[in-house]
C-alpha cells in the first residue's frame, strides 16, 4: 500500500531515545527546554513565547481558554478545518462561526472571514491548508485593525513562510502538530506559541496543572519547601516530555531535507498530471511564500471522484479527503450555514500520498493510476449524459 503519510524516522531518532533512557530522566526536562529553544529559533522568536506540549489539540483548547469566552461570543474558522478547532471553540464556552474558502487553495480570504464578523467576534482561527500561507498578510492586520485575536493552526505548516517570516508568527497565538502523520513527528507532541508575555507565562503555567513553581527535584535547591503548591489558577497536565522532545529536536534538524524531497514530489505530480482533461491540481503559490507541501490535492467532477478514489485503493493506493466540512456536522449547531465554496471542494477534492518516504517510482505508480482513474470514469460519466 502507498500511504498517505509516513513518518520519517530512523537511526538518529533512536539514538536520541537512547540517549534519554541513558540519563534515566523520560518526563519534562532539559530535552523539552532545548527543543523549544531550537524551535523558537525555527520560528524566530524568544523561546519563553513556545511551549512544548502534547499534541496540536491541547494547544487549540489552551489558546480557546486564553480567550476567557462568555456566552454568545464568536469564533470564526473556515468549515474545512479540523474538528478539534471547534471542539475547543465550544469546550470554551464560545460559538464556532463558520466562514468559506477559496475553492482552489482552501484557505479562507479575508474576505470570506469578514462576512461572518459580527460585534460578538471574540477571534479568527486560520487553517494554513496544506502548508500553504494563504491571505495570513491581510487577515492578520485586519484583525490587528479590530482588536480580535488571531489563532494560526499551523499544524500543516512547520515550514511555511511569507517573505521570510514564519507562518504562526503573524497572529497572536499558534500551535504546531508534531503527531505521527505530521511533517516533524514525535509520535504525539505540539508546539504553542504565544506573542504576549503574560499570557505566554499563563500558559506555561496551565499546561503543568496551573502550578506557579513546579514541585520536585528540580526546584529542591533554589525553592525552601519545595513541595508546597502555588496555584493562582487550575490548569491541567499537556507538557511534552524528554523522551518525545528528543525525538523532536532530531526532526527538527531534518525538516529542511524533508521539506525539499516533499518539493521534489509536488514538481513531480505537477509534471505527471498536466494535461489531463477534468483535472485540477494544486494553484502555484504566490511570490514569496513557501510551503510546507503536507498535502497534495487534486480536484475533479463530483460524479467521479468517489469512484477515482475507490480505483486508487483497489491499486494500493490510499488517499483521503481533508477535512471534512464542519458546518455539515449537527454537532456545532450551524444547520443553516450555507458555504457554496467549501461544499464544492469537499465534492471534488482528494488528498495524494506525500511524504519523503516516497520514491519517485512511486509517485509515477500513483499518477498514472490516477491519470487511468480519472480518464476512464470521465468516458463513462460521458456515455451516460
């Protein structure tokens, strides 16, 4: 089977493990603290402004509770988001406001956000879809502009910049994904980042419980009574650890190769699937963006695409739509939203394996399965109309 994703892991990763069960310390540590170091540094920011957690998710709900949401406030995401954004949203106490995308890119414009701005607009969460920036430019000095706060997702987008600048750093809270499908993996782990210094401290302090001072060995000899407890708030336990932050600190000196092999594959579909009638691939991007290329998505009829899909899984191959659309979810109580956009990618759309472990034998496989799918279910569609 050719994968969707596949994590990138090997001799230096195990090395780095081996290294922690050596110092017989697996939990928050020294690891944890040079890994954020070195990903502050990725980012270009001071390293009090990142905490390593662990997952993307809990730095979603940490940034939701930052916002201190009341009843009736709003959220607004684009549909095409994954489900934990508006999980935080709710677990909160907000309302998730829907908003749409730009078909070809999936990532939401300003201008789709600004349709759904109400007075009771709390903040903006942004979803880099696949890497790609998007509108961040203006969507971050419009929010700027209103004084609403602005969430980057950056789970898909370790690597993306806009004229050098780091995709994450542009709003005022972001998070990263380092799980086992990600671009930098740790098997589970995430990234926040927080612009304000207060709130970053308020941060670190509710990812470890709410503590003020952590109690423990580590504190024994700058702290009397060191096991006392200094709560001003409760939190919960989402800290990274040792164990995973070594792993991530590896990753993290691998992400240029792997961002450039994931190139190299994006050139190699461009190459393998122009030219095929019905077919749209991925939009270039514009001057000055760089992308983490997470995914790689083409776009068809909606008569065809579930049938493309099954002709590729019956060839090995596996591929998948995201995210599903989550104004159509009866949970988030939208049943009203209409969102043309986002209801014509989520027809159309489907995600191709990409990741470095690809061969370009097998990105050949893939698009000429594809290319055969698509060209065969088209003459069909054809002979019925």
């Amino acid at each position: 089977m050719i994968n969707l994703f596949q994590p990138q892991v090997g001799a230096e990763e195990l090395d780095a493990v081996a290294q922690v069960f050596q110092d017989h310390w697996l939990g928050h540590g020294p690891r944890t603290k040079a890994f954020e170091a070195a990903f502050a540094e990725h980012l270009g920011v001071a390293p009090e402004h990142v905490v390593f957690i662990n997952s993307g998710t809990s730095g979603l709900f940490l940034a939701t509770e930052l916002l201190d949401l009341e009843e009736g406030d709003e959220v607004v995401l684009p549909s095409l988001s994954f489900l934990a954004a508006a999980n935080a949203i709710m677990t909160s106490g907000g309302r998730p406001v829907f908003c749409d995308v730009d078909p070809r890119t999936l990532n939401p414009t300003l201008d789709d956000i600004e349709q759904v701005l109400t007075d009771r607009t709390k903040a903006v969460i942004v979803l880099h879809y696949g890497g790609y920036p998007g509108d961040i430019v203006r969507i971050a000095e419009r929010c700027r502009e209103l004084g609403i706060t602005l969430i980057e997702d950056s789970a898909c987008s370790v690597a993306s910049r806009v004229d050098g600048r780091a995709v994450g750093t542009f709003g005022d809270l972001a998070m990263w994904s380092f799980d086992a499908m990600k671009v930098l993996v740790t098997g589970d782990g995430g990234m926040i980042y927080v612009k304000d210094p207060e709130q970053a401290a308020r941060v670190r302090r509710l990812a470890y419980h709410g503590l003020a001072q952590p109690s423990g060995f580590g504190y024994a000899k700058v702290s009397a009574r060191w096991w006392e407890l200094d709560i001003p708030e409760p939190g919960r336990r989402v800290i990274g650890n040792d164990l995973t932050a070594a792993i991530g600190s590896v990753q993290l000196r691998r992400l240029p190769e792997m961002v450039t092999r994931r190139q190299e594959i994006v050139a190699l579909y461009d190459r393998e699937l122009a030219g095929i009638e019905g077919l749209l691939t991925p939009p270039e991007l514009p001057e000055g963006h760089e992308s983490t290329h997470y995914f790689y998505w083409v776009q068809m009829s909606p008569e065809i695409r579930d049938q493309v899909a099954s002709d590729l899984l019956a060839d090995e191959i596996y591929t998948t739509f995201r995210y599903a659309p989550l104004h159509k979810v009866p949970t988030y109580g939208t049943p009203d939203t209409r969102l043309p956009s986002s209801d014509w990618v989520s027809d159309r759309t489907l995600c191709l394996p990409l990741h470095p472990g690809l061969s370009d034998a097998d990105v050949l496989t893939v698009a000429a399965s594809l290319r055969k799918a698509v060209e065969a279910r088209t003459a069909e569609k054809n002979a019925r109309s």
